[in-house]
C-alpha cells in the first residue's frame, strides 16, 4: 500500500505505508536524517522512529524547533532515570517530563537522600549511557500487562498512573535496561545528547497535592554540543544577577510574610510607588482612548461565577467558598474581573449607539496556585491585572481590536520591549470538550482575530490549544535581554460571556442584540510584569519609573545646606530626590548610589556651591561635568517626557 506525505513546501512524495519518518528524511538526504529529533505529523509531535501508515503532512523537528527541543529533554529525563536507577535500583519512579528549559524526575528514594554532591555521579552515569547511542523502542501493551509489569517492580507511582489509563493506549519506552510508563515521543536514540548538566534538587508533592508524600524532584538540562551548554551556563549567571526576587529585595520593592501567607506580595514604598507610576501612565494613555474606569469588590456571590463558568473552571483547585451566617449563602475571592464588567454594563440598557463601550479596572484577583508553583512575583495567589472590557458591536470587533493592540504597542515601547511575538491562541484542533460557546462563535472570534493581526502586519505565530476557555486570544510573548519568552500582554475575543449574562443592546432595527466582548490587559499582571521589567533591564528602571530618580552627593557635611536648597528646587520640580548625608567618603557614596541603581548623582562641593552648579555623574555612562541645575532639570524632563526605556 502506498501513502502520499506532504512536506511544509507543499510538496507531495509517495512512499510504502509503513515508512517511517527517519527514512522519509533520508531519502531527502542523510544529513537532515541525523539532525531529525521528532517530527510533526499531521500536526501532532510523534517518534521520527514510528512507522507512518496513512497519508498525512510531515514537519521534521530538529533541536532548532520547539517539538524537537521537547522532545530532546524529554528523552534526557527518561536518560536520568536510566542512571538513577542503576546507581540507586531501589528509587520509585513518578513522573518526569519536558519543561520549557529541560528536565525534571520526580522520585522517591525511600530512607536514602541525595544532595548537590550526587549530581555530578548521576551525569557521569548519564554520559556513559548516551555514548551507548541506546536506542528508544516504543511497546504497546494491554492494562493488565502494565499493572503486572509494576507490581513486580513494586513502583506504585506508576500503578497509580495507569489507574486512570484506558486500555488500548498504554504504552512502554525502553531504552538500554530502563522501561518506563509513557506516551512519548522520544528521539532515536541517547547519543543525540552530548552535554549534561543537573542543576537543582528540590522537594515536591506527588501529583502537586500537598496531602500526598513529597517527592524528590531533580531538574536538568541536556545540550546536542558542549558549546551549547557552555553559553547556557553564562546565561544562568546573568539570569541569577537579573533574578527579581534578588533585585527586588536590594530596591526595597516587594517582600513576602509567612505569616501573611505564601504567594501574597507585600509592596514596599518603592514598589508602591513604582506600581502606582505604571498604573498611572495606562490610566491616562486609556481615558485617551475611551475607556470608563470601574471599581469591583474583591469577593462576589458563587453564583455571579457559576453563571460565568469560572467556577467550573476554578473553583475546586482555588480558595473554597466564604460562608456567611446566611444559611446556603455563599462567596468566592475573585478569580476574574470580567463577571462583575459584565453586571455593571447590565446596570443601564445600551443603545447601538451607546457602544462601543469601554470599562477598565486594576483589579486584584486570587487563585490558589500550589504551594511548590509559586515564584517569586510571576507566580503569586494574588495579583492585580490591568484588566479592561469593551462591549461592542460584531461590526466593531476587529477596530477595537486593532485599537487595543496599538495600546499594547504603545506600553512595550515605553518600557523597552522591542522583541516580542504575538501568538494567535486557538481551540484545540481535536478537544472541544475544554470550551464553551457555539462552533460558529468561536469560528467569527478566530478569524476576526487573525485578520487584525496581519492587519496590523504583527510578527505571529499560531499556537492551538492555548485559548481561554470561553475565547480565543492574542497573547504577546515578550523576549527579555537574557533572550526569554514571556507572556505579558493579551487580548480576547468573547462571544460567550453576553450570552451566559444576557447581554443586550437595542440595534438600529429596534431588536435586541448580543454585543461581543473583548477582554484586555496589557500588562497581563502587575506582579508579572513589574518582575519581567526588572530583569529585562537588570533593575535599572527607566527614569521616569525609578522610585529616586535623583542622588545628592555631598562632599562633606558643611556641603549640606547647599544640597538642601538643590534638593528642594528639584522636588519643586516633581523630580524624586534625596540626599546621602552620611559621613562618608564621596568615592564610597558613589559606589553605593551605583549599586542601588539610581539613574543620576549630583556632586555637590565648594566649587559647585560657589558657582550656584552641580556636578553631574550618570548610572553606568560617568561624570558629565558641571552644569546649571535648570540645565540638569531640563535634561530630566527631556527624558521622562519622551519615555525612553
């Protein structure tokens, strides 16, 4: 039998059902056959090993792809395993997949531990099997089998797993003398990898349940060239001097309380300040724009948010209901903003001619992210998002649209975010089970979507399955100065929500209509983003973001008076100064106002005091000479005015 393969180019070839994708690759030619990790099958990630029986469209993925990286590690992890399990034959296995920067394994290793001083053992191990080049077989097997297979193994994580697995869609990986409970895929064997480096050992839960045992976790990361790790481990110690949490603590932004409570950020004055500058700057670019700013309560009745869905969606992995003394009366902490935008525009009928219309908050949100998830500030339990609503008419989905997605441009340039991708998030192509609303809905929703991005000729990917439920997205993946990808802002297209709350407004016909509604947040979150920004740009904000935008440096204490009367013209003029009176040497309060990463110093000394100047030194650029301080303050509004990250 012969099946028809087509390649990306459009391109058909006719091969022998049964071939698989390594020897499609090489009847193009040998050198893409060695460089084939996985390959792309009709949209799905499979073993380029695989035998291939109908007709379909192939992508090969080599480690310059995303497929081809996932699958990489995943097959690193599967390597660990194989390792751990000769060194330690008594470990448990649990779960061990691909993460966006290599590997995890979860294990347990009963009364044994391992600590940083076994890793370098367990890599060894690793090497040593990976220049075996074991290859990666694939086994279907029937429950039965599986179950007897680890019981005999005595490895009740994979027991559990299999609990919940149909029969008919199990299967076993092998490589060398390990086998293991997995879907795949894998790469062709273990001497694609070249470079191995374990970097952390951590505790966590199993199956992310805090009532279950914990688990070791070891993280790793595997390279096809030494080089590659080489550069990846540079890359490590810049990110640890970027890290924000690091950063954070140095500024005085933001601290955490146990006592608080985990994943609760507790803003300092400086982060306070720094929130409430960002806030301000989207405030005033949205009442340009029409938006009508809004203020919600921070908990709402249940049924506000069965009727939304997001009940469904979060109310059993999220902070259980608040029960009153009203007997069946019940409240959740807000999940979302956008159930309560909904009952205000409900509060007055809307006119075709009243739309579209446009509500904003910053309005915080709780979700009850587990306890080994949580990060610093990109993953907290309660955030503030800059969320906004615009209820509009179908014909004004795609301006409006368009309209937001030149907002979002706007924030990225003021803020220095040059490199970003904007990801079209689609439903997924095969499970419609996930989503609510109409076939025909979401296919308006979609399309309106893709047309405004090229549009506006955005840099796109297309990414299926990463919808919300109730709507597909524009999601912006932003690339920081370390070349990682972020998700800051998004957009949403929502045909759902003004048919789950009964939306109406009268159209020119005298009928009722349902408006569409976009969802919008630019930053996404406040946490997210301010974590983003500090180490996309090391912690040295932006001047007109800094908490002190301004340093005065006296040469001794006599010089005092002088920097007072400098410090208040400057405040006089809305710059954020102060001075540094200790009874220090200048070199050491340089040094110091340096590493708190205060954008400018102002020397002050006999020759400035007489001359009514100041001598002005920058973060990072020097000494720029004395000058006139109405000169200095026009070079400070210069710069804020113009926004320059």
């Amino acid at each position: 039998m012969m099946i028809h393969i087509t390649f990306p180019d459009g391109a058909v070839r006719e091969y022998e059902a049964g071939i698989s994708g390594l020897d499609i690759a090489k009847s193009i030619s040998e050198g893409l056959m060695r460089k084939v990790l996985a390959v792309e099958l009709d949209g799905k990630v499979v073993d380029a090993f695989g035998p291939i029986n109908q007709d379909g469209h192939i992508k090969f993925l080599t480690w310059e792809d995303k497929g081809g990286k996932s699958t990489f590690w995943h097959s690193s992890a599967h390597l660990m395993a194989e390792a751990l399990q000769e060194i330690y034959p008594d470990t448990k296995f649990a779960i061990g997949p691909p993460i966006e920067n290599g590997f995890y394994y979860d294990i347990d290793l009963g009364d044994q531990k391992i600590t940083d001083a076994d890793l370098e053992l367990i890599e060894k191990k690793m090497k040593e099997h990976a220049s075996k080049k074991e290859r990666f077989t694939r086994k279907a097997v029937p429950k039965a089998e599986a179950i007897e297979y680890f019981t005999e193994k005595q490895d009740p994580y994979k027991l559990e797993l299999i609990e919940g697995l149909q029969d008919g869609h199990i299967t076993f990986y092998t490589q060398g003398d390990f086998t293991d409970l997995c879907r795949g895929p894998h790469i062709p064997n273990t001497g694609f990898i070249k470079a191995i480096k374990l970097t952390n050992i951590a505790g966590a839960y199993w199956r992310g349940d805090e009532k279950n045992k914990m688990l070791t976790r070891i993280y790793g990361i595997t390279f096809p060239a030494k080089k590659d790790l080489d550069d990846y481990l540079l890359f490590l110690e810049e990110a640890k001097k970027r890290d924000h949490r690091k950063l954070g603590k140095e500024l005085e932004l933001f601290a955490f309380s146990e006592k608080v409570g985990a994943g609760l950020p507790l803003w300092l004055p400086n982060g306070a300040m720094l929130r409430e500058r960002l806030q301000q700057f989207l405030q005033k670019a949205q009442i340009e724009s029409g938006y009508l700013p809004v203020i919600t309560p921070h908990i709402g009745n249940i049924n506000l948010y069965k009727t939304s869905g997001h009940y469904d969606k979060y109310g059993k992995d999220s902070f259980q209901p608040i029960k009153t003394p009203h007997e069946g009366e019940e409240f959740l902490l807000k999940p979302m903003n956008c159930p309560h935008h909904c009952e205000i525009y409900k509060t007055s009928p809307k006119s075709y001619k009243d739309l579209p219309v446009r509500f904003a908050e910053f309005g915080t949100v709780y979700r009850y992210e587990q306890a080994g998830e949580l990060h610093g500030l990109t993953r907290v339990r309660g955030f503030t998002q800059d969320d906004a609503h615009l209820f509009c008419r179908p014909d004004q989905v795609k301006d409006e649209f368009k309209k937001v997605i030149d907002l979002v441009l706007y924030v990225f340039k003021s803020l220095g975010f040059n490199d970003f991708t904007a990801q079209v998030s689609l439903r997924d192509q095969n499970d419609r089970s996930k989503y609510i609303g109409s076939e025909a809905n979401w296919d308006i929703a979609e399309e309106a979507i893709k047309e405004a991005a090229a549009e506006k000729g955005l840099p796109t990917t297309i990414e299926y399955g990463e919808a919300a439920f109730y709507g597909p997205k524009l999601d912006f993946m932003v690339k920081d100065a370390l070349g990682r990808s972020w998700q800051l802002g998004t957009i949403q297209v929502d045909y759902n929500l003004p048919e789950r709350f009964e939306l109406e407004y009268i159209d020119s016909d005298n009928t009722r209509k349902r408006p569409v509604m976009i969802h919008r947040a630019p930053f996404g979150s406040m946490e997210r983003f301010v974590a983003v920004l500090l180490e996309n740009c090391a912690g040295k904000l932006p001047l007109w973001l800094v908490p002190t935008q301004v340093k005065i440096l006296p040469i001794s204490d006599r010089f005092n008076d002088y920097a007072k009367e400098v410090e208040k013209t400057l405040k006089a003029n809305n710059i954020r100064v102060s001075i540094d009176q200790r009874s220090e040497k200048v070199g050491r309060k340089i040094r110091d106002t340096e590493l708190a990463k205060i954008p400018y110093m102002l020397i002050v000394g006999e020759k400035e005091m007489e001359s009514n100047t100041v001598g002005v030194r920058k973060q990072s650029a020097g000494e720029l000479g004395a000058m006139a301080l109405k000169d200095f303050i026009q070079i400070i509004e210069k710069e804020v005015n113009e926004k320059t990250a």
